[in-house]
C-alpha cells in the first residue's frame, strides 16, 4: 500500500562565523584605461556563482558594463585574503568587501569628474555608463573617457575595500549579545509518498521558501535551492557513511549513493526578500540555509504518511520497514536510534 504525508522543515541560521573567530575579508579594483574594471577577490568560486556575483556589483556601483569586468579570484599571489568560502559567508562579507572598494575609488572618479565639467562633487552621479551632473542637462562623461582622463592625470585608479564581520560583544560568562551580525532564515515543505510494503520513500514535491535579503542575482539563488535541496534530500533518503575503527567502508560513489538526476523531485523555488541593512544592498547569506530544512521535513512528512517516526536519518526502505515492524531491527538501533512511536507525539 502506498501512503502519502507531508512535512515542513525551518531553520535559522548565522552566517559567516560570529565571534568565534576572526571573519573578514578584503578586496580589491582597478580601473584600465579603456573603462574595464579588474576585480582581485580571494573568495574561490566553487560553482556557486560568486564571480558573477561580485561583477555584478562593481556594474552598478561603476554604472560599468557587465561584460567590461573580469575577476581575479584565489590567487595567493595576486589576491589580497577574503577568508574561507564557507557559512554561507562569501556574498555576505566578500560582497561587503568588493562594495566598500569600489567606494573607495569612487571617490576619486567623482572627484576628477566635478573638476571636468565645473560642479560641485554632491551634484555628481554615475549610473549607465555614464557620469553626469544633477542640475546640468548636457554635462556628461563616459565612463571609458573619464577612466581614460584617470590615467593622463596620474589619478589613483585602485580602491581597496575590507569588511569586518566578526561580533565582539557576546558575554562569555553569560552568553549574551549578536553572536552573528547576520542571520538568514528558510522553510520546506515535502510531499511523500510511502511504499509500506518495500519501505521505499519517494519525494513527489518539494517547496523551499529562503528569505535571501536581497537577490543580487535570483537564477543563481534558484539554483542553490535546488543543489542545497537535493543534498537535504540525499542526507535523508540516501547517504550513510560507514564507518568503522575510523575507515570508511564505503567510500566511492559505488557504495555511497548520492541522488541523481532521476532522483529530483519538482521544486518551487521561493525567493523570500527581507533586507539587512548589514549586506551589500540588503543581500545575505543562503547556502546552507537551502539545504538545512529538507531532512527535517522528509522525516516529518513520513510520519504523517505512516504515523509512526525515523527519529534519524537514514529512512532508507530497511529503516523505514523496521519503524512499521516488517523486518527485525535488532542489532542496529544504538547506531540508528529508530524508535516505534505513535505519531503524533505529545
């Protein structure tokens, strides 16, 4: 017989590392010539899309164009340090990094800018590729041109950027205060559906609801929900490390099974913005955030369907059949800790 329950999933989750260890990173950008811009970043792009985040971020602070900006990123020899990419911290503190550099040097465009066309710097603002004066119609610079006079004069065309994120003000004594500056927030709802003769658990839809701040590019979150949730759902379903006298038993994708393509469900990507004033124009982190929520609520939605719970990952088809008390479980339940318990529980 197959039954159907569904599950919700939520968690909250600090991003970078709080208090516990120093968390910052540090950019660089340099205007050519021509109007391109180099950024010199230390984060490492892991696929995750961080390059494109940053341009994205020199395009609207320079009014440059998109394709007129390159990234320099995890040299060791090259780029200045922006910390590990990990806690969901790169566009949070490596965006915060590349914004306060890119101020930095603004400074000195809109400097140079009010002395080329006779305004005060106040009335000067960039935007399209184009420098302009407020109350002057026809007072416009390129930015190639103005990049271009930069380097005649002999203008500093380097801004250095570098951001802080560690909290300094938890009581060690009474563990009070911001352990994190920053705190990202997300939700997930599955559907299952049980086969309680086999054991075998299917994930027929899955709705993951991730409050991003602020989406500087909502095709890459979308595609982080997805990835972070189909990790949640192979954590749940599918993957079991074992280990024994601390050597792995299983220890290729032969034996370790992670989900395929066959194994995806329908996912709704919902983009949540709640801006924080603390990232760059709001954004935050949201990585982990998209994966955290799916055990939960693939183990709360079998509980629905069969009345009865998998206190603990895996609710692989064996583990599932030992809850419903077809197959023995002896022997395993101190590694496993599966309890036959009414559901709901009071």
């Amino acid at each position: 017989m197959k039954v159907r329950g569904i599950g919700i999933g939520s968690m909250v989750y600090g991003v970078g590392y709080g208090f516990s260890r120093p968390d910052f990173a540090s950019a660089e950008v340099e205007i050519a010539p021509d109007g391109t811009v180099t950024i010199w970043s230390g984060a490492s792009e892991l696929g995750q899309g961080i390059r494109t985040v940053l341009s994205q971020i020199v395009a609207q602070e320079f009014g440059a164009a998109y394709e007129d900006i390159r990234v320099i990123s995890a040299d060791t020899d090259k780029t200045p340090d922006s910390g590990p990419v990990s806690a969901s911290r790169s566009t949070y503190v490596q965006g915060n990094a590349v914004l306060a550099a890119c101020k930095d040097l603004k400074q000195e465009l809109i400097s140079l800018a009010s002395e080329l066309m006779g305004v005060e710097s106040n009335l000067v603002e960039i935007q399209n590729g184009q420098i302009a004066a407020k109350d002057k119609i026809g007072k416009i610079i390129s930015f190639s041109k103005l990049a271009s006079e930069m380097h005649v004069q002999g203008r500093r065309t380097h801004g250095f950027g570098w951001h802080n994120n560690r909290t300094l003000d938890v009581d060690k004594n009474t563990s009070q205060g911001d352990a994190y500056s920053s705190y990202a927030w997300a939700s997930q709802l599955v559907e299952v559906e049980v086969d309680t003769q086999t054991g075998r658990v299917k994930i027929l839809r899955l709705a993951s609801a991730t409050d991003v701040g602020k989406a500087i590019n909502p095709q890459l979150i979308e595609g982080q929900i997805e990835g972070g949730a189909v990790q949640g759902l192979g954590f749940a379903l599918m993957e079991e490390m074992q280990v024994e006298q601390g050597v792995f038993n299983n220890a290729n994708l032969s034996t370790y099974l992670i989900p395929t393509a066959a194994d995806v469900p329908p996912i709704d990507s919902l983009i949540v913005e709640v801006s924080d004033p603390s990232g760059p124009y709001g954004a935050k982190g949201m990585a982990e955030p998209a994966t955290i929520p799916t055990t939960p609520a693939i183990l709360n939605a079998i509980a629905d369907a069969i009345s009865k719970r998998v206190r603990y990952s895996l609710a692989s088809p064996e583990n599932v059949l030992k809850v419903l008390g077809k197959i023995d479980g002896s022997g395993k339940e101190g590694f496993l800790l599966l309890e036959d318990i009414p559901y709901p529980v009071a």
